[in-house]
C-alpha cells in the first residue's frame, strides 16, 4: 500500500513531490498526477500567495503545523517538494489516505 503514495523518506524528514493546480475553485487533494501528490489551491500563482496556500492546506490536510512544511524545491514552479519534518510516515500516508478516498 505504501508504494501508492508519492514521495520518500529522508534524515531530514518525508519528502513530498506535488504537483500545484493554482487559481481553482476550491482547495482539494485531487490525486496523484505521475508521481506527485495533485493539489488545487485557490490563491493565484502571484506573490507567493500559492505557495503560502498549499504550506496551510498541506498542513490542515497532513494534521501538522505549517513550521513542520519547507518548500525545498519549486519555489516558482508548478512541480514542488516539500519537506514534512518531525512527522512520521505511516501517519502521512494515513491522513493522504483520507483525502485520495473521499
């Protein structure tokens, strides 16, 4: 099952490759898109409002705090991986679980 989900373990903490779906109507986990967690945001791809976007929802979403999400990669692109730092990765598999089956 674990296989199913994007990204890896790392010393620093859980990478997670995304893919970001700026502008949309709502905020939702739309589901993994090659490789990479898809995820639509409503603020526009400006300022890095996007990006300020996807830490909040990702943190809501994984049930962490927005200190524990670092864009390590994919500052100003669509593809981005985040670093998920003091979670364990049986839990992020857990909460990405809920949001790919609802």
């Amino acid at each position: 099952m674990e296989s199913t989900f994007p990204g890896r373990e790392t010393v620093d903490g859980y990478i997670l490759p995304i893919l970001v779906v700026p502008g949309s109507s709502r905020e939702k986990v739309v589901g993994i898109h090659d490789g990479r967690l898809k995820l639509a945001v409503q603020a526009p791809p400006e300022k890095g409002k996007a990006n300020k976007a996807v830490i909040s929802f990702l943190a809501r979403t994984l049930k962490v705090r927005k200190q524990q999400l670092n864009i390590v990669r994919g500052q100003n692109d669509r593809l981005k991986d985040i670093l998920v730092s003091e979670a364990e990765t049986e839990e992020i598999h857990k909460q990405l679980g809920q949001h790919l089956n609802s």
